[in-house]
C-alpha cells in the first residue's frame, strides 16, 4: 500500500494538469449519507411507497412540489448540520499548490466551495443547494435555512411560485456547459501542440509506461527508440534500397522498375509489440517513395500529375505478431497515423490534397 501510495504521489507531483472527480463517498466524513450502501439515501422506497428517485425527479417537483420538497428538506438540513472535512480541505490545498487542478464534482453540498477549492476551478456537474430562485418570475432567494423551517413547498416572496434548488434532479437533463473565457484558454492551450509532428511510434511507450512492472517484464514490453530502430533497418533493408535509387535516378525506365519493386516488398516483425519498429519502417520506405517521385517528376509542370495513381507504397505490405491484443491494436492505428501523416506531407510536397479515406487496406498485425 506504502508503494502504491508513493507511486500517486508522485503522479501528482509531476503532473501538469489534474482533474479530481468526487461524489457522495467523499462527503460521508461529514456524517452525509451516501446514497446507496450500508445506510444509502436511495435504499429502499420512501413513506409513500415510492423510488427516492421518483420522489427526487424533476416530473414530481412540478406535479406534487410538497412531496418533492419533503425530500430535498431532508438533504438540505444534512448539508446545513455538517462541515466540510479533511478530504474537502486536502482538495482545496492541492488546487492552491497546482494552478492547473480541477475538481469535477456530483455532490450539491457546497463543501468543496466551503473548503477553499476556487470557483472558476470547480464544477459542480449537479448543482449546489442555494440559492432558490422561483420558477416562475426567477427571482433569486438565498434564505434556504429560513425555508426549511417552514411549512413546504417553499414559496417566492414577490410572486407567490414555488421556489426550487438549482439543482439536477432526477429525469432531468445536466446543463450545457458553458464556454466562457478560462475554458477557451484551456482548450487553446491544449491545442497548442503541433500533433502533426509526433511520431505515432511513441504510442507504444505511451502505454508501457503505466502497465504493472512485473507484467511487462514478463511480456518483454520495452519501447525501442527511433535511434536504434533506424540503427538496425539501415543496414537490415534500407540502406540498399537508398543506395539502388541513386544508382537507376538518372535513368527513367530504371526508376520506373525501382518504384514497382517498392510495392512488392512485404515487411514482418514476428514480435512486434505495439508496431514501432513497422511504424518508423514504413516511414522510411515512403519517404524513399517520394524522393522517387520527385525525381520522376521534376521540372515544370510536375506539380499537376495525379498524385492519386502515383503512390503505391501502403501499409498492407507490413506484418506482424504480437501475443496481446491491445498491443497489436494499437500498433494497427499507429500505421494508419503515419500513412495520414505521410500522405500530408505528398500533398505538400505536390500541391493536391491526398487521403486514403475511406480506409481500405489494413496492416496485417495478429
């Protein structure tokens, strides 16, 4: 458990960005129900026969407001009799130490405001309890301790309506959320990076690093750089292929053949994890193809060929095993994102757009 423990802590210690989701459990400290389990608010049926949900449902507040308020007084005069706890104040402290924590919260009992979490970094998913605002003028009551201790359905003062929480009751729909100003930063900021430019091939390393150490050990999952990778296919494959074209380049028949041969070779890693050796391999063999191309169409008017009859190379020309599924998934996705990427780069290089959309060809990874 200490392990674990240190193993959290200093996830959060290095993180950038932390989202912290709550719900009943986190209140329980404060002597809140939960609301299912030993002692839930929801076991069971109500008084009148009836599913606590049923009671607590948008469609009973406006049928039988009394009923409906006789349950929401109850969760109000628990939140009202109980003080935000150690786990809200934890919370709270994290957010202060990292600018860029978020909590997500289902609870309506105001503590994690109470604790100090700061407003424009906390959602409350389903509302909070006060204030009460009428239903039907929408004027705003903050007095929901004064209401609670009288006769219910509460009532607006100025036109007589029922007043309710600006809560999320049940059958009703969660609100919109809203776009403001701090939540256009954040997207911005996260769209800052220029994907574009990372090799799919990291995604193996991606998710080797939160498998269990002993499993991956055990698999023999380690992530290999492109370093090493283009180490072993120079001399493997590619070195020959980049020495052949220099040598037939001048001579258009002999390129012709060359770019052919291209497509007839097939590529196999009998244990190919989560593909980044296929990835950067067939990286290198379109970057092989497009310097072909270039040459074969170099000079003016090179840049209205029909690029779409001109590439060949494609990903079903690479194979692979691998004993885990989700490994070889993803190492298929990863050679879909760099034939994208690849093809971007034939339409920059040759100014008409190119895709391989609807996919047709697959890696054959097994």
């Amino acid at each position: 458990m200490d392990e674990v423990i240190a193993r959290i802590a200093q996830a959060i210690e290095t993180a950038e960005r932390i989202l912290i989701i709550t719900g009943a459990g986190l209140s329980a400290d404060s002597g809140l129900p939960t609301y299912r389990g030993i002692g839930g608010l929801y076991n069971g049926q109500t008084a009148e026969g009836l599913p606590i949900e049923a009671a607590l449902s948008g469609p009973m507040l406006q049928r039988d407001p009394a009923l409906c308020w006789k349950y929401l007084a109850e969760l109000g005069k628990a939140c009202l009799g109980a003080h935000a706890n150690a786990g809200h104040y934890a919370i709270a402290e994290l957010q202060r130490l990292k600018p860029q924590c978020w909590v997500l919260t289902q609870n309506i009992d105001g503590y994690h405001r109470a604790a100090g979490s700061p407003p424009e970094r906390l959602i409350e998913i389903h509302g909070e309890l006060a204030p009460l605002y009428c239903q039907s003028c929408g004027a705003i009551d903050a007095q929901l301790a004064e209401h609670l201790s009288r006769p219910l359905p509460p009532r607006c003062r100025q036109c007589g309506g029922i007043l309710r929480p600006p809560v999320v009751l049940f059958e009703e729909m969660l609100p919109i959320a809203s776009f403001d100003f701090a939540m256009r930063e954040a997207l911005l900021d996260c769209c800052a990076l220029d994907w574009s430019s990372i090799s799919p091939a990291i995604f193996g390393a991606l998710f080797q690093s939160i498998m269990d150490g002993k499993a991956r050990r055990n698999l023999g999952a380690h992530y290999t750089s492109e370093e090493n990778i283009l180490k072993l296919i120079g001399p493997l494959f590619l070195d020959s292929l980049w020495e052949e074209f220099h040598r037939v380049k001048s001579n258009k028949s002999k390129l012709f053949e060359f770019h052919k041969k291209l497509r007839t070779l097939t590529f196999f890693d009998p244990a190919c994890g989560c593909g980044n050796f296929l990835v950067i391999a067939y990286r290198e063999l379109r970057k092989l193809e497009l310097d072909v191309l270039r040459t074969v169409h170099e000079g003016p008017g090179s840049r209205f060929l029909d690029i779409h009859q001109e590439i060949s190379v494609d990903v079903d020309q690479f194979y692979g095993i691998e004993i885990e599924e989700f490994p070889a998934q993803i190492a298929q996705v990863a050679m879909w994102l760099m034939d994208h990427q690849m093809n971007v780069r034939v339409s920059e290089e040759f100014g008409m757009y190119f895709a391989r959309i609807p996919l047709k060809t697959s890696p054959h990874i097994v």
